[in-house]
C-alpha cells in the first residue's frame, strides 16, 4: 500500500492506494497538470477527472465494438 498526499485549496487529503495503483494515478494526474508538492487549483482537478472520464468512455466504446466483432464471427 501507498500513501499519496495532495493538497486542494489549501486542504490536504491523505489516500492510502495499492502500489500499481498509486503508480497509475501519480503519473495519470503528472500530466494532467496535477502536483503532490503543492496546492492545486479544484477547477485543474476537474480537468483531469474530465480527461479520464473521457479516456474511459474511450475504451468502453473500443470494448463494445470488439464485442460486435467477436459475436459476428
């Protein structure tokens, strides 16, 4: 388990992640604009929740469409 700290308009939330995990949204929220070393604007936090929401949405669509492929073989 790992413990990430991040910092919302002066708040500071503690989460505590399995380790593939944290790793996962460390980077996915690195270049999202998001920093673990300093405060962070919630309308930036909003932007990044949007773009994994998107890419989520993304892969749903991808999974639908290889369901229709593979039921039409």
């Amino acid at each position: 388990m790992k413990k990430l700290s991040l910092t919302i308009s002066g708040n500071k939330y503690e989460i505590t992640l399995e380790e593939d995990f944290a790793s996962f949204i460390i980077k996915d929220l690195e270049e999202s604009g998001i920093s673990f070393a300093r405060d962070n604007n919630p309308s930036n936090l909003l932007k990044a929740y949007l773009k994994i929401a998107k890419k989520s949405n993304s892969y749903e669509d991808e999974i639908e469409l290889l369901i229709e492929t593979l039921d039409s073989i």
